[in-house]
C-alpha cells in the first residue's frame, strides 16, 4: 500500500506501509542506533513522534518481548530504509510488522532516510503526519485540515500520558528501599536497582514529598521521561519539596532536567536533539570521555544554574551541552544520558553503584 509521510515544510515522501493504517500526526525525529528497535519503540520517552531510523536495514532479528521498556509502544510512527520481512534470531517471536499491526503503529519502508536525517539536522526537528489515506502527494498537500494538524501540532501532557496511576513494588525483600519516580519509565532502570538488591517502589509521576515520607525510602530515583519539562509545573514544585527530605537521588534524562528546574535552572529546546547508542560525554571532574546512550530533545541551560546550588558534572563532547550536574545543596547528582543503557553501551553503568554508595552512607 501507498503510504507517504507528509512534512510541515511541504516535502512528500512515498514508500511502502507496514504495520498499521490510516494518518497519524506527530514530532518527526531520528535515531542514529545501528540496534536497539525494540527498545526504542517502546521507550516513553518517544510518546509523541515519529521516529526516523538512520541505519538502513531493520527488523533483522525481529520481536522478542523480553527486550522491551515497557508494555506497548509509545512512538507515535516509525520510518525505515528497508524492513526485514523474514528475521532470523532464536528469540524472535514475531516480525516488525506484525508487532506495528497489533499496536495500531504506521510503519514507512522504503525511502531514503539518510536524506531525510539530513534534512532534520539542517532544518531540526519538524512536525509530520504518516498516511494511507491519500492516493498521491499533491492530494495530501491540498488538505488544508491534514496541513494545519501538522504545523499546529505539539507534544503535550505527554508525562501525563505515559506515567502510572498507581504504587508498583519490585524486589519487595531489597536492602534498600528506593522510590522511582515514573516519568515515562525504561524497563532496565528498574533491572538495574533491583540487581543492586533494591526495593523499588515505582511512584506516579506526581507523588508528593508528603506521601515519600511515610514510605521509610533510603533514596528517591528520578526516571527519563517525554516532552518538554518546563511543561511539568506541579511536578517541578514537588521537586522542591523533595529536595529539602534529605535523602539520596539520582536522576536521569527528564529527571535531571525537572530537578534543574526545581532548582532554577532553565531548560532550552535542541535543533534536533540526541538520540542513539553513540553520544560521547566528558567527565568534567576526570577528563574521562564515556560513550553513552541517549534520547531527549531539551538540555539543560549551563549558565542558568546557580553555582552555589549545583555544578555542570558532564558535557557532550560533541555540541558541549550540558550532560550531568552535582548539587552542593543535597546529596543529588543527575545525568542527561542513560546509564541504564538497553540497547547500548554500559560505560556509564557504574553510576548505579555509585547511588547505592550514597545509600549505604545514609544507613
């Protein structure tokens, strides 16, 4: 079946429908991974856009179910160069294809994505709609109702969207007990305390430092997460309040950005983001260079921190935004990237153990 992805900037391009049918608007990025779809496509962080794959070849290894962040897929489109149609792996349970169908995901196969990637890194990140449901480009472009969804659409209320309504407890015999706050919540942050004999009770995004305390918590994690954090004015006052509790946190990607904020920095959307398996990050302290994971559109502003509350830890080795911060007004530090890692590298793994450090001393 035909199938066209429609941009805001009037560019058409055709290629084959896989997956599901019909139109559906959102945020068009691209991901750099050579691996990891499976892990992509079901990361909350992408609740909103279309993701365009830079690797030419996908679906090769097919579905599992075990590599998956969370239940469902929350990308909102997918776009690939070529799409395997007969994976090969012993734990392949089913293709791709199949997988999109059964979420109600539009897949698009068959264009040139390099050239597209390209474009979004000139232009940045522009909004775009994958349809079925025009015969040719020219007709896409002539409705007028399809073309403002496009250039009116924004990624909001998107935390609201993805979190969980209610406590969930794992490891329910670990040493020490942590709250993971669900921002948009990765699978393996999850694996990666419970591994280091964690409790984890993972909290609806808007828990309040009230409801933390009668928990008995040894340290508060703060998960990745979609949208724009400046959006999350309750969650960002809570923040404030959980700061003041005393106890060991550790944030990733949108929680370091929220706590930032919490703390008075500012926030700035990027050009066209970071997302892949490859993003270099330097270790002000040691002059180390980690190759790390990463998915996020907004960093935060450097200079709107105050010094006195909180120093940059990490920068990108590549655009020098911020990638990590320690604060001197509590035991907290934060990243940027994902340390959690899956699929990608596990340099930055050991930040895990250094929480748990921060743990053991408070106990």
């Amino acid at each position: 079946m035909k199938t066209f992805l429609v941009l805001a900037n009037g560019t058409v391009l055709e290629g084959q429908q896989f997956g599901a049918t019909g139109t559906r608007v959102g945020e068009v990025v691209f991901n750099t991974g050579m691996v990891g779809y499976e892990e992509t496509l079901t990361d909350p962080s992408y609740y909103g856009q279309i993701i365009t794959q830079s690797y030419p070849l996908v679906g090769n290894y097919g579905i599992n179910g075990e590599d998956a962040e969370s239940g469902r897929i929350w990308a909102f489109g997918y776009i690939v160069r070529e799409l395997c149609d007969a994976p090969s792996n012993f734990r392949c349970k089913k293709t791709l294809d199949q997988y999109l169908k059964e979420q109600n995901i539009i897949g698009l196969a068959g264009i040139d994505t390099r050239s597209l990637v390209r474009m979004l890194r000139e232009s940045g990140v522009m909004n775009g709609a994958l349809t079925t449901e025009y015969a040719t480009a020219e007709e896409a472009l002539a409705d007028e109702a399809l073309m403002k969804a496009i250039r009116e659409y924004n990624v909001t209320e998107a935390v609201a969207n993805v979190t969980r309504t209610e406590t969930t407890v794992l490891n329910e015999g670990g040493k020490y007990h942590v709250a993971l706050f669900d921002f948009g919540c990765k699978n393996n942050i999850q694996r990666s305390l419970v591994k280091r004999d964690c409790k984890v009770s993972v909290v609806p995004a808007t828990t309040t430092a009230s409801q933390l305390k009668e928990m008995g918590l040894d340290g508060i994690m703060l998960s990745n997460g979609p949208g724009d954090p400046a959006e999350n004015v309750e969650i960002i006052e809570n923040l404030k309040e959980i700061a003041k509790m005393g106890l060991p946190i550790f944030g990733i990607c949108l929680g370091h950005q929220l706590m930032a904020l919490a703390q008075g920095a500012k926030t700035e959307k990027l050009k066209y983001g970071h997302r892949g398996v490859n993003q270099p990050v330097t270790d002000l302290a040691h002059g180390r260079t980690y190759i790390t994971s990463q998915n996020h559109g907004y960093a935060v502003v450097g200079d709107s921190l105050d010094k006195a509350l909180g120093e940059v830890s990490h920068v990108n080795a590549n655009d020098g935004t911020v990638e990590g911060i320690r604060y001197n007004n509590m035991d907290c530090f934060t990243v940027q990237f994902h340390p959690e890692a899956c699929g990608g590298p596990k340099d930055t793994d050991y930040l895990f153990d250094e929480f748990v450090d921060m743990m053991k001393g408070g106990c």
